[in-house]
C-alpha cells in the first residue's frame, strides 16, 4: 500500500521531484478521505488547518459577495493542489471549495508539513517553486479580468478550460465539466446573460457547439483569435 501511495505522489507536481526517500516521508503525513459530490470541504473564514491535493474528481474553489453571487477561482482536477496559501502562514481559508464529483482528497496538516520541511531543504526548495508558479499563474488571472474585454475573457476561461479538462474527440475538444452558464459566468466574473451572448456568438461562428451543459471547440486557434 506505501508503494502505491509513493507512486500516486510521483504524479503531482509539488511532489514529482522528489526522490523516493523524501516521497517516503510525504506519504506517512498525507490522509486520504473519499468525498460525495456537492459536499462542502471547508468554507472560506474556516481555520487553515491543512492544504490538499486532488488524487481522483474534481474540486471548486470559490468565493460568495456580500450578496450571494459566486466567483468561481479555479476548478481543480487530478493532480491538483489546493489551500496551499494558509502554509506557512497560519491565516484561514481565504476561499470555499466544494467538490464537484464523488472525489479522492489527499490532505496534508500543515503543521506536520513545516515540520518536515524544517528537516529537509529538498522538499522545501520544491514547494516554493511550485506555490509561486502558482502565485504567477493568479496574478495573470487579475490582470485578464481587468483588462479583457467579456468575449476575450469568454474564450481565454474556455481555452483554459479545454487544457486542464478537454478530451480530444473527431468533433473537436469536449469538455468533460458538468458547468452551466451561470458557473462560466461566475469564473469569468460577469453576468450570465452577458457570458450567454459570447457564447451565441461563439457558437454562430462555428468555434464552438453546445448542447445543455455540454460543449465542444471545434475551432481553438480562431477561438484563440478571438481573445485579441
């Protein structure tokens, strides 16, 4: 069973670095817990007790306005982290996450984390270089969402969309993400009749086809035009 869970930390980013004895060390400190789909992991204000990684399904990180209204951060899937900020840190959550399909969580308490890593350079030096690519990757989404216009924001979420979570098909790439136009609407940060439009448009031009919650890019580089 430790071999297997070796392996599987081979595979995630933060971990794929490291050398088995360090890989070792990991996995006597990761729990894994099976989650139902819609269950609520933690919510944004909660204690940052731990970070995470996905091993099986898909999560949501989200935030809720004053008003109710969600802003979707990011959808994480297999091999993803999450919760990674409150390291270090003793801060909570500064976001909700809420798993989107029955899912395979692997957490690690923070606290046994900074201990370890206190003994070990190695593991420390790999987890700052990915937790700021990680910071990068955020300060590029600000920068879209504040100077895009909603269209080229429409296609670049999708695009991303289609890289973490796409399957090539003879029709073009399908995403293999169960989200209305709400959700499109809430991880772009407009309204939903707005995000409806560009998609109209989208799928008008022949760069997309949608079917209820189901789509499919059947043009990525005039889809990718479209974010100049």
């Amino acid at each position: 069973m430790k071999k297997t869970t070796v392996e599987y930390l081979k595979k995630i980013p933060v971990f794929n670095g490291l050398n088995e004895e360090d890989l070792e060390r990991i996995s006597k400190i990761s729990i894994y817990n099976v989650f139902q789909k819609g269950t609520v992991m933690f919510m944004e204000g909660d204690p940052g007790e731990a970070f995470y990684f996905v091993k099986s399904g898909k999560v949501k990180i989200y935030k809720t306005a004053f008003d109710g209204r969600e802003h979707i951060f990011t959808i994480i899937n297999e091999g993803g982290v999450f919760a990674e900020v409150t390291l270090f840190n003793n801060i909570p959550y500064p976001a909700s996450a809420e798993v989107l399909e029955d899912s395979e969580i692997g957490m690690i308490k923070n606290k046994d984390l900074e201990s370890l890593i206190r003994q070990n350079s190695d593991i420390a030096l790999q987890i700052i270089k990915i937790f700021s690519k990680k910071l990068f990757q955020s300060q590029q989404k600000v920068k879209e969402l504040a100077l895009g216009d909603t269209y080229g924001r429409t296609a670049q979420t999708i695009l991303k969309l289609a890289k973490e979570h796409g399957v090539e098909t003879q029709n073009g790439i399908q995403l293999k993400l169960d989200l209305s136009r709400q959700d499109l609407a809430n991880m772009i940060g407009t309204a939903r009749e707005t995000v409806s439009r560009a998609l109209s448009q989208f799928k008008k031009d022949g760069l997309i086809d949608i079917n209820g919650k189901k789509m499919i890019i059947k043009d990525k580089a005039k889809l990718q035009d479209s974010i100049n």
